[in-house]
C-alpha cells in the first residue's frame, strides 16, 4: 500500500532522481540595478547551491545569452568547470533563444550542449563597437577639452579623429581574446568539431546546423532529454538568486525608494536597450 505521506517528502527522499537547474539569461556583464547582467558575482550563489546538491544525477544549466562581456563570460565558464570537477558532477547545457558569443563560451563549460533547432549559436569572435562624433561637435560648435598625463589615456575617443596606431592597438587586443575563445572551444569541443574555419570566423546558425558543425551534441528539449537520461521519475529543481524587494540590491548612495526606483528606471531602459541590440544581431 503506497505510503500518503511520501508525497509530502522531498523529491531526494521518495527517491526521485533529482536534477537542479540554473537559469543564465541576458545580456552578459554589469546590466542594471533593476535589470541586472549575467555576471560571476550575479550567479556564483545559485551555482554553488546547484552543485552543492549531493544526491543530484547531474547539474543543468539554461542558457539564453547574446554575449555581452569577455571577462565575465570566462570567469562563469570556469566557475562552473571547477565545480563539476570538485564536485564530480555532469554538467548538460540546454540552449534557448540565443547562444552567441559568450553566452557560446559559457555554453562550452557543458559536457554536453543541447539546443532547439531554431536556436541561434555560435559567434566565436570579439567585437568593438562605438561611434564618432569630430563632425557633430564642430557644426554645434563645441569645444572638446581633454587633460591627460598619458600620451594613449584618450585613445579611440569619439569626440576626437580616428588614429590608425589607435585601432592596431585595438585589433591586436581583440586578437590575443579570439585566441583565448579559440583554444577554450577546441579544447572542450575539438574531438567533434567539424573542419571548418568559417567556426572561428563569428558567424552564427541554426541549432541544426551547429550540431551538424559539432558546435552542439543533440537537439531536444530539457525535460524529454532528462527523462530519457535519468527515468520519468526525474525531479527538476529550480536554483534561482535571491532577491529583495521589488528585485533591488540593497545599494549603496539610494537616497529611499523613490530614489532607487527612479535611478533603476533609468538603468534598466538603457540595459534593455543594449540587449535589444544584441539580440537583434540574432534576429531576435
């Protein structure tokens, strides 16, 4: 006779394989008060909580990213790698939407890669984009003052003509982090990577093509592909950070409420605007 009070139990104690899940979703870096990036300070916690889970069959992990910041993307990546060898767990990355550029290297840190086939993945490059404006500050007549103690503190600045030396500088250093996203994906996906050199190039596909391209292992969708690993039985547990009111950091300068709602506002039209943007390049 089946025990009533089981139900009431825990997943781990009805012995229920259990699988924890984490969210990375957004624009990766900073964000906004209100809206805030994907960054390491941002999901150290719930990764920690989803790894920390002894009796878990495997950590998923949901990404939905259009990129954002190098550093911060690699500094997740190797956050999550430490903990799958520390705590000696499988680590299946499920893609959305958008998995480009360093939402991509965050995605390499999965022993597997899992996307629908109409996602987009891929862009494994670096860009830099800004704009100039020498010849609108001229026609509204303004002056640009500019005080340095360093002959390359104002290097690419808008306001003022384009240097070549300037842009080599750049470039080079957008090299050497192409480089380092290179080696990253060879060293985690090379033994079912296809031989193409357009990978590297920045170009993006279709989660069918990117499996075709080795840039993923399957198609197929969380909870069917969990089930199938791990039983119908299978228990999904939810890691989300913790957050206080109205999603607000407790920050520090706020004046109240009033003041933070009003700042976040702000921040939050300009974060959502920048993942616009990016998500676009996707067509998003």
């Amino acid at each position: 006779m089946p025990n009533p009070i089981k139900r009431f139990l825990p997943a781990a104690l009805q012995g229920h394989p259990t699988v924890p899940v984490v969210r990375l979703s957004g624009v990766i870096g900073r964000g906004s008060r209100f809206r805030p990036g994907l960054s390491l300070a941002s999901v150290a916690a719930p990764l920690k909580k989803a790894f920390a889970m002894k009796n878990a069959k495997a950590v998923a992990i949901i990404i939905d990213s259009p990129g954002g910041a190098p550093v911060q993307s690699h500094l997740i990546y190797k956050r999550i790698r430490a903990l799958a060898e520390e705590k000696e767990k499988h680590v299946i990355v499920f893609v959305e939407d958008v998995c480009a550029s360093g939402g991509y290297m965050i995605a390499c840190a999965g022993d597997e890669i899992i996307c629908d086939p109409a996602s987009i993945v891929g862009s494994i490059g670096v860009v830099s984009a800004g704009f100039g404006f020498v010849e609108a500050i001229h026609k509204l007549g303004i002056e640009r003052r500019v005080y340095t103690s360093g002959e390359s503190k104002v290097i690419l600045d808008p306001f003022q003509p384009e240097k070549a030396e300037d842009v080599k500088r750049l470039k080079a250093i957008q090299e050497e982090v192409h480089d380092l996203f290179i080696d990253l994906v060879r060293a985690r996906r090379g033994s079912v990577l296809a031989d193409d050199p357009e990978i590297f190039s920045g170009a993006f596909w279709s989660g069918k093509t990117a499996v075709s391209l080795g840039l993923a292992d399957r198609l197929g969708d969380m909870r069917h592909v969990l089930r199938e690993k791990y039983g119908e039985e299978v228990r999904l547990k939810i890691i989300s950070s913790e957050r206080g009111l109205f999603g607000l950091r407790s920050g520090k300068g706020a004046t109240g409420l009033g003041a933070s709602l009003a700042e976040g506002a702000g921040e939050g039209f300009w974060a959502t605007l920048e993942e616009r943007s990016l998500r676009q390049r996707f067509g998003g």
